[in-house]
C-alpha cells in the first residue's frame, strides 16, 4: 500500500523538486503542485487500473488528500505513477521534461502489460 504522499515525493524526487534544506516534499515553492497532486492521481487511477492485479476493489476512485492510500501493486504504485504524475505536473513550466516523463511512463505501462500471460480458451464454431 503507498500513499498519495509517497508517490507525490517520488515524482518531486525526478524532476527535483524537494527542498533543498529539509527533502520535504511540500514546500513553499511547489505548494501548488501538492494542491494538484490527488487529482491528478485520481485521473491516473483510471489509466492504470487496467494494468493492476491487486488492490482495486479497495483503492478509493477519487483521491483529496495527501495522506490517502492505494492499495495497488508497488511497481504501479513506485514506478508507473511517480512518472506519470511528474510529467502532468511540468506540463506547462517544461514541456521537454514533461515529455521525458510521459514517454517513461508509457514505457513502463507496456513492459508492465507485456509480462501478461496469455491463456488459450476453445472456440466455439458457432457457424456450422
């Protein structure tokens, strides 16, 4: 289970946005991106949840606030969403960096689908 927090300190982490002073991630300069985080996380969800396993029942559909938690698979929760979050955050300040980001995040999404197995299932000839 990762928190909105956690996933907003990774995504500050990447595109260096901690203080300098503390390593906090919610600071008088990046106030606003802590005000935008759950939202955009709660737009992500749907994104993602495809991708999950685990956790979707119990993960909420509309994140408010920092200290709510995803029940999802850490590899959603630490690597997918921190990128994915880093680069809806940059979007207007820095384009280039905010494309980094998207391109990392949709690469991590496809490796993630591509180690789903397939299954083999009869087909009914429903013609003859």
């Amino acid at each position: 289970m990762t928190t909105v927090s956690e996933i907003f300190t990774a995504a500050c982490a990447l595109i260096d946005a901690l203080d300098p002073r503390t390593g906090s991630a919610v600071s008088a300069e990046n106030r606003d991106y802590a005000d935008r985080a759950p939202h955009i996380l709660t737009v992500l969800l749907g994104e993602v949840l495809p991708y999950c396993e685990a956790g979707k029942s119990e993960t909420p559909r509309v994140f408010s606030a920092m200290g709510d938690t995803l029940y999802l698979e850490d590899f959603i929760c630490k690597t997918i969403l921190p990128q994915a979050l880093a680069a809806r955050l940059l979007i207007d300040e820095n384009p280039s960096a905010a494309a980094f980001f998207d391109a990392s995040y949709k690469t991590a999404l496809r490796d993630a689908r591509s180690g789903e197995k397939g299954r083999f299932e009869p087909i009914e000839d429903v013609y003859a």
